[in-house]
C-alpha cells in the first residue's frame, strides 16, 4: 500500500507504523523480517527534514482475542519513503509491504504523522490482488459512500493523512547522528550545487538494538538539514505553466528594534513541569533581547500583575531583574486571558500615542496560556472582539497554547486577525525547547509592512501578498496565475521598511531556465507552480473562513475551497477521501486531520491580500538601464542619459566637462592599490565622495594598472553612509546597515536620499532630488590573467556644491577658464597637440578618446578630449597625492 503527500515550502517528515484503524490481512506471506529500504531524495531548504521510523507492534487476532508469543502474527516486509521535490514542494510516496503470518484475519496499522498544513492527495492499497485507489468527495457524499460499505460488513478504515514542506538549490547539506552513534554511516549523502540525494537503508542486522534482539532500534529522527541560495534580495521568481511561484528571505539586513510584551498564564494548571519549563525557556528568551529592544512582562491568572507599567530598554540590569521576578511565581488560581491581553495592548497603545516607541520598531505581544479563560469574559468570540477593538495596527499578537485543554482554533483566531499566528506547544519535558523555539521565529524582525506587486494586467489570482513583518531565518512565498501567451516573463516590485530605509526590489522571471532545468530532471515536476499556488490558495481561504464576519461570506469561501480541494485531488477540512476496490463495494475513509494536533509548525506568516499597487512614485521602474539610474527618484532629468558628465572610469582615467568651454579635458591618475582619493568633498555641505584604487593581477609592461574598487559616499546632514564595492552595496545610518548584492534590482532610501541598484549594471544615488551620482559595475572573466572587475563613477557638473567644495571632481564644479591654442600635429599620427592655459600653467595637451561607458557597457561610447599628461599636473589643483586621504569617508585637508 502507498500514499501520496504534498507539501511545500519546507521538508518535515515523521513516519510511524503505529496505531491505526485496522483492515484485513491475507494469509501469506514470509515470516523473516527482511530487509526494507527508506528513500528520501531532496532538494535544499533550510528547514530540517525529519523522519521517524518505527515498526508493526504485534496485534491480536481479531476472532480469538488471543496472542501469539512465538511469532509476529504481522511481518513488515518492506518500508520505502520516497521525496522527489522540485523547487520547495515536495511529492513524497510512501510504501509498505506487510505479510500476515497467521491463519487468521490481522488488524494492523499504516500511520503517518503529519505535519501541519500538508494535505494528502493519493491513498492506494493492494490486499491479495485487489487494488483499492481513492478519490476525493465532498466530506458528506464521501462518509455516505463508506458508511455503504460499512454496513456490508467489508474492510472499514481511517487513513492517516501526512503533511510536508522543501526547497531547492542549495548551499549546504547536513544529516546529523540522532541516533546515538546507532547507524553511523548508513545515511548516504550524494550532494551537487541543485540536486542531491539522501539514502537511509540499514540491513536487518543493522536495524536490530543488539545483535541476538529483536527490538529495532529504527525508532527515532533521521533529521536532514539544509539551506538554499539566497544571493538575491528580491528573493526567487520561478514561473512555468501559467503559474508562479516568489519565495522571499532577504538576509545581511540589520534587526528591527522591538517593543515585546510577554503574557504568562500561571493559573493553577500552569503547576509542576509547564511552569518550570516556561520559566527556565523566558530566562533564555530575555538573554536574547538585544540592547535596542523594549519590554515587560504581564502574568495573569484571576488576577492580572505586570512586572512593570510600561516598556523599559533591556539592559542587563533590567533583564536580570525580570529573571528574578518570573522565578518567584507561584501558579494558582483561575485563568483571566481577557484582562490580561487588555492590559498589555494598553502598555503598548500608551507608549506609542506618548512617542515613547522607536518610530521603526515593530510591537509585539506573546501570549502564553494552557487553557481556556475561567475567569472574567469567559466568551471566546467577545474576547477576540475586544482585542481587536483595543489593539492599534502595527501590534502583532502571536498566542502559545500548551497542551490539549485550551481551544486552539480560538488561538488561531485571536492571532489571525491580529497580524500574528498560534502554536501548540506540548506540555512535557520539552516545553522549555518548544517556546525558545518559537521566539526564535519572530526575535529578529527584518523587515516592515512587506507588498508584494505584480503590475502586469495579465497577472491574476495572486496568494495573500501583504505582510506585517518579515523575521530573519524564515521566508515568505506568494504564487499566482500568469496568461503565458501574452507574458515572456513576470515582474516584481516589493516594497518593504528595514531598520533605516524605504526599501524597493524588483525582479523578473526567469521562464527559459527554469524550463530547460526542469526537462533534464526525471524526479522534476512540471506541475509545481500549480500545486503550490493551490497550497497557498486553499491555506489561506481556510484561515479567512474562520474569519468571516457572516455566514454568507464563510458559504461562498466555503464553496472556493471544496471547489479547489476538488480540483486539486487534495483532503481539506471539507474533504474526505474514499478508498475503494474496482467493484466499489469495499471502501475505507480518509478524513482531514484536527489541524490543532498536528506534529508540527506551518507556516510562519499570516498575511492580507491586496491588489497591486499603489507603488511609491519614486520607486516606480523605468524602462531602461540607465533612464532607471538617472530618473528614480526625482522628476525623471531626461528621457535619455545627459551627454556630459564628470566621470572616471578605467585605470582610473578622468574625464572633466566644462560647460562654458562646451570642452572635455582628461587626465590619469597612475598610483597604487590601496590608496583612497578624494573625489569630492564639501565640508559646507557635508558630502564626502572618495574612491580606493585595487590593482591588476599582474603588471603589463612593467606596469600595474590601478582601477577603483570600492567608492564611499558620505552625506554627513543625513547621516548615511554608503559603501559600493564590485561585491556589494552597503547603507549605514547610525548604528544600522543595509546590504544589497549586485545580483538585485532594488532602490532604498529615505525623503532626502535614495539608492537604485539596477542588476549587474549600475547604482545611483540621489540626494534630495536634485544631486545624482552613478556608479557603473564592470565585470571581466574571472579568469582573466590580468584584468579584474571595477567601478566607474559618474556626476553631473552641477552647482549645487559649496563654494568650499574640492577634490579631483570637486573642484572643477567652480569651473576653471582655459583657453586652448596653437592646435598643431602631435608626435603620434591621429592624436594632435595644443598648448592650454589654466590656473596660470600654460600645458601641451594632446587630442585624444577615452570611454564613456553608460550607455554601452561592454564597448564604451568614444568622447573626445584634449589629455593632460603627468597625472593632471597643471590642471587639478597641486600633486595628485594631496588628494590621498586616510579612511573611505574622510573630508580632505586643505592647506
């Protein structure tokens, strides 16, 4: 017999042969315990893939009620698991083969505990030669249908349903030893930069605890970890068949400050190993907050008591305090969740309505209970309604339910409509574990008020594309429907707030690679786009459902999703699947299971969906590279790049346009690697331009050209600085930091300042809308033997400086007068000379091209200019070592 299971996003596979509803067995078979096989093939995630494998507990004969203490009335023959996963969903089969030993009818067991939020989609069992296959019913038709063949006195059973989630790409892969040294060995690793391939399969001897017994020790995890590639931080756009799929998890973004308020039950239930466990896990979360963060503690059972009124930074005298204030309570008494979530959104409201809250932080309130409200407001549905009424937009509420004895799906409720999400914690000796776990999901706030857009018209039925926050170490994905006859690729704008900045990323698809890697795959499935957009789809239709403000609008989502569980040939809450033989007189049930016992965590986010748009009008795209970099930001200057420009580029040549001489005139600058010159610096204004020369691999004619590497830019009135290397971008305000990679489309910034990264080609910098620097990424063949990637910088000859203003750029924006005379024959045939006067040198100039590089990057554009020799002697102001500087953002030091 074998099922199918579905889920994405992330690989959590827990596999038991234990305790089920029972069917018959043939007589037949082999009494050994032969050997089985367990099969997991997997792409990257970086959520751990775990398996649990156990055995046939031997059973009793249905008839005699006897048992039989010499054999195993149930061999297992064989036990496969197989995970074929394209690009985070995974279909996973798995497979069991029993012999029953004895004369009589076996009741036996196939459960696999599942995940939350998986959704089985494929149920088939062979008994003695009769093949049963499923099919999904509307939950009413499909119990009719089994009750039929119940009342026939046929086989009758529940099938377990399971559940997982996986990846693709990846940067590493691990399979730790969970089994106490065990099965050292037997997990064979095969690992490639987009595939691998994972093999678990002990002999017989192997899955014994011992040599002579017969106890396995196949019982326990078989965890395999793993992480993704994540270069871009406009994450992944993969489309195919009509469908798309965007996973997001931006990383090297500084933290978010947060307001956290921790809501404790310790009502008497709370007694013994919860409470001990609860407060050895908030000693461990408290030595997590970082400096920056604001919090307090709120415990409660009839009774509502706060460690303090009102939010206090946590510093370590504040946190050591706290400790000590949580490990005195004592847990008594009746359970008051009303007053107390009240109480702590009233905390929040207060300081922010006071402006005691970092304008950028994120507010948070973590509920911890195990059980429902005995004292106070005892209605579930006046409580979720008074929360709401009470709690301002940017509070998210996250609640933790210990045990089975609170209601969950109120939980679920509570924190759905609140910007947040429930988790059953179990209330054993891993509590402690289970809460630290959890906090670590939402400690690191990244990123605020996250939109997704698709602003093509032929985009439609996008999954939920809004959202709170975003938390580091996890990912968000939105899927949707594209007409490929009408689109070639699918773009992305996203616009989010980090720690300092307005941030922008776009991306497009990538359809042409994406088809040609999935046809050289035969585990690759062509149908995934599909099927995780109806995940997403059907997730979050059920999590509204249970939102609806009235019945009329809980019948219609009701409609979608039995619609959709249809069509999808999944089991949903509304489903249930019939297994049944060809003759379809015999017949076995799988139902949904209760989403408030599964195994494990779903997803982390619970989002809105919003149509596309509005975009920011500065964030809006442009339809070329370089009108994208010259126009974000401001009124767009032109349709097309400007024809001059103050511009370096090369090994650095410096080409200078003086617009009352309507003339470009150029110089080098021959130094070495290491060595950072100022550009511009305008101590009046504040803004700092510097550039550090890197060399070639190796010198060339005895000489080693030098190129800039690294430019620094500093607008000292806005406090940020911003460092562009050929590897990265990097913003710092303060005491926070932004990373792009040259790998995104993206813009950053603020009211007076905005960063746009056009992939792979250029960054521009516009300060108050009126000041643009652009800056050229060139890549050259990494194995080149000589060259090596580079910048090239570009600004406008504009008046916008100081009168203070200098360095090799700076001073020519107070142009200088020249006059150019006596043009006659150079000493190279093509290349004339001329004698020009300026800043009282008179100069022998030679007529010549250099490379303007805009508006094709590979070949240049040729501009002509008369060349200034021995470095600009003559022509910038003194040597060209006074304009070596000591850090990237050093103003320069005028004599």
């Amino acid at each position: 017999m074998s099922s199918k299971m579905q889920q994405p996003v992330c690989l959590l596979i827990w596999l038991f042969l234990l305790e089920a509803q029972a069917f018959e067995i043939p007589i037949n078979g082999n009494s050994e315990f032969a050997e089985y096989s367990d099969l997991v093939e997997l792409a990257p995630d970086k959520l751990p893939l775990v398996q649990e494998n156990g055995r046939h507990q031997r059973s009793l004969p249905e008839e005699s009620g006897e048992e039989t203490d010499t054999v195993d009335p149930v061999t297992l023959y064989s036990y496969k698991v197989q995970s074929t996963i394209t690009s985070r969903v995974a279909t996973t089969t798995i497979q069991s083969k029993l012999v029953n030993n004895s004369p009589l009818p076996q009741s036996v067991v196939f459960d696999v505990q599942i995940p939350k939020g998986a959704f089985i989609s494929n149920f088939t069992m062979t008994v003695n030669g009769m093949t049963f296959t499923s099919s999904i019913k509307e939950k009413t038709v499909g119990r009719a249908l089994y009750s039929q063949a119940r009342a026939k006195g046929k086989t009758a059973g529940w099938v377990v349903n399971v559940w997982i989630i996986e990846p693709q790409g990846m940067r590493f892969l691990h399979v730790p030893d969970t089994f106490e040294g065990h099965f050292q060995g037997v997990p064979v690793i095969s690992k490639g930069q987009q595939k691998a391939h994972v093999s678990f399969k002990p002999t017989v001897a192997q899955q014994r605890k011992c040599p002579n017994c017969t106890e396995t020790a196949v019982n326990g995890e078989l965890v395999v970890m793993y992480d993704v590639n994540r270069e871009e931080k406009a994450g992944e756009l993969e489309v195919f068949n009509g469908y798309f799929v965007h996973f997001f998890a931006p990383e090297n973004l500084d933290p978010i400050p947060k307001n956290i308020l921790f809501v404790i039950d310790v009502s008497g239930s709370m007694w013994g190993i919860k409470m001990k466990q609860t407060v050895e896990a908030m000693k461990t979360i408290l030595d997590d907050l970082r400096t920056d963060d604001q919090f307090s503690v709120v415990d409660f059972n009839h009774n509502v008591r706060t460690w303090r009124n009102d939010l206090v930074s946590a510093t370590k005298t504040q946190i050591a305090d706290a400790k000590r204030y949580i490990e005195k309570i004592q847990p008594s008494g009746g359970t008051n969740i009303n007053e107390a979530l009240l109480r702590a959104i009233f905390i929040l409201n207060e300081a922010s309505n006071m402006g005691l809250l970092n304008p950028d932080s994120v507010s948070l309130v973590i509920l911890v209970s195990d059980g429902d409200p005995t004292v106070g407001e005892l209605k579930l549905s006046k409580i979720q309604k008074n929360v709401k009424q009470s709690i301002q937009d940017n509070i998210s509420l996250f609640s933790l339910g210990i045990g089975f004895d609170v209601d969950y799906d109120f939980l679920k409720r509570l924190s759905n409509e609140n910007r947040g999400i429930a988790q059953r914690i179990y209330g054993n000796q891993d509590t402690s574990s289970q809460l630290k776990k959890f906090y670590n999901q939402v400690s690191t706030p990244l990123l605020r008020n996250v939109q997704f857009n698709y602003p093509q018209a032929s985009v439609t039925d996008v999954t939920q594309n809004n959202f709170h926050n975003y938390f580091g170490g996890s990912e968000i994905v939105v899927a949707g429907k594209f007409d490929p006859s009408k689109l070639t690729e699918v773009q992305s704008i996203i616009t989010a707030t980090s720690a300092n900045t307005e941030l922008v990323l776009e991306t497009l698809s990538q359809m042409d690679d994406l088809e040609e890697f999935l046809s050289k795959d035969k585990h690759a499935d062509p149908d995934f786009t599909k099927k995780l957009w109806a995940y997403l789809t059907i997730n979050q239709l059920l999590a509204e459902r249970s939102l609806a403000p009235t019945a009329a609008i809980k019948r219609k989502i009701t409609k979608t999703i039995l619609q959709m569980s249809l069509d999808h040939h999944i089991v949903t809450p509304l489903t249930a699947m019939v297994i049944e033989n060809d003759a379809g007189d015999e017949r076995m049930l799988a139902d949904s299971p209760p989403q408030d016992h599964s195994c494990c965590s779903g997803a982390l986010y619970y989002g809105t969906k919003v149509a596309s748009g509005p975009i920011p009008s500065w964030a809006n795209p442009s339809p070329t590279p370089m009108s994208a970099m010259l126009a974000v930001g401001a009124k767009p200057l032109e349709s097309t790049p400007p024809t001059h420009l103050n511009q370096v580029e090369n090994d650095p040549h410096f080409i200078i346009y003086l617009p009352k001489s309507k003339r470009n005139i150029c110089f080098n600058i021959d130094s070495e690697p290491g060595k950072i010159l100022s550009l511009v610096s305008d101590p009046e204004s504040g803004i700092v331009v510097n550039g550090q020369l890197i060399g070639a691999k190796r010198a060339e004619n005895g000489k080693l050209s030098t190129y800039f590497g690294k430019l620094g830019f500093y607008f000292q009135k806005e406090g940020m600085k911003i460092e562009i290397s050929t590897e990265t971008i990097t913003l710092s305000s303060g005491s926070s930091t932004s990373r792009l990679s040259w790998s995104d489309t993206a813009h950053l910034g603020n009211s007076r300042v905005l960063i746009s990264v056009k992939k792979e080609k250029s960054v521009t910098l516009t300060l108050n809308k009126e000041l643009f620097f652009s800056v050229l990424l060139h890549r050259v063949w990494k194995k080149h033997p000589v060259n090596v990637d580079f910048l090239g910088i570009y600004a406008p000859p504009i008046d916008k400086f100081s009168p203070r203003v200098h360095g090799l750029l700076g001073q020519f924006m107070q142009e200088p007068a020249i006059h150019i005379f006596n043009e006659r024959p150079g000493k190279e045939p093509g290349k004339p000379e001329a004698s020009m006067e300026v800043k009282g040198h008179k100069l022998t100039v030679t007529r010549g091209l250099q490379k303007d590089y805009r508006t094709d990057i590979v070949f240049g554009t040729d501009v002509p200019c008369w060349f200034v020799h021995n470095s600009g002697k003559g022509f910038i102001d003194g040597h060209y070592k006074d304009y070596f500087v000591p850090q990237l953002y050093s103003f320069l030091k005028r004599p």
